[in-house]
C-alpha cells in the first residue's frame, strides 16, 4: 500500500476496501462461522497501528465501517446470489444490511465492523 500511495500523483483520490479488525472478541467469535473464505497466504485484516500508517501517509482519511453482522447473509441466501432468491430471503438479507448500517453509523459502535472503505487525497506536493 505504501508504494501505490507513493507513486500517486499529488492530490489523487484514494479510495479502497479493506477487511479489518477492531475488536479482538469479535474476530475470535467470526473465526467460529463456519464459511469458507480465498485468502493470500500471510494475509490479514487491518488493525489499528496499520490504520494509524494509512492517516499518516493520507491526511484526512475517512472510513465507513461495513459487515458486522453481514456474514450471516450467506446463511440466509447461499451463493450470495440476491436477484434470484425468494422474496422473504431479500426482506431478511436487507434488514441485516439496515442493521448493518444502524449500528455501524454509531462511532462508539464503528469499530465492530469486519469491513471499512477508506478514502482522501495524496498531500499536494
């Protein structure tokens, strides 16, 4: 990450979605969901010292925290498959995604989330 933000031009938007992880307590509990998941070898969500580096090298970076009960979707509609699943299984998809969004917009509460989009702009040079 530290090499792409530095060959970035002066001023660019950076915008990008990472995993992370907040709450220690939370990341245990989410290693027991029984969901099979592509990861890089040596890959891993981001904490806070890592988040720390980012508003470092990015001034006024933002983030919006997505996912905290989201991984519960794929129990509710398998293959994340949203436009062919029945209508009750969308309703009960959409509310999660409602709750999601409720409890994550909380900033005492932000920090619970599994997913975040990080955006701002390279420093002027």
């Amino acid at each position: 990450m530290r090499a792409l933000l530095e060959a970035a031009k002066p001023s660019a938007t950076i915008i990008c979605t990472e995993p992370v992880n907040l709450n220690k307590t939370l990341r245990k509990i989410r290693f027991l969901v029984p969901v099979h998941t592509e990861v890089t070898p040596g890959e891993r969500p981001l904490e806070k010292h890592d988040i720390a580096v980012l508003r470092a090298l990015i001034p006024g970076l933002r983030k919006i925290h997505f996912n905290f009960l989201g991984r519960l979707i794929r129990f509710v509609i398998p293959d994340d498959r949203y436009e062919p699943a029945s209508w009750p299984q969308r309703a009960l998809a959409d509310l999660i995604r409602a709750f999601d969004r409720a409890v994550l917009s909380t900033p005492l509460l932000e920090h619970l989330g599994g997913v975040a989009v990080f955006y701002g702009r390279t420093p002027a040079s």
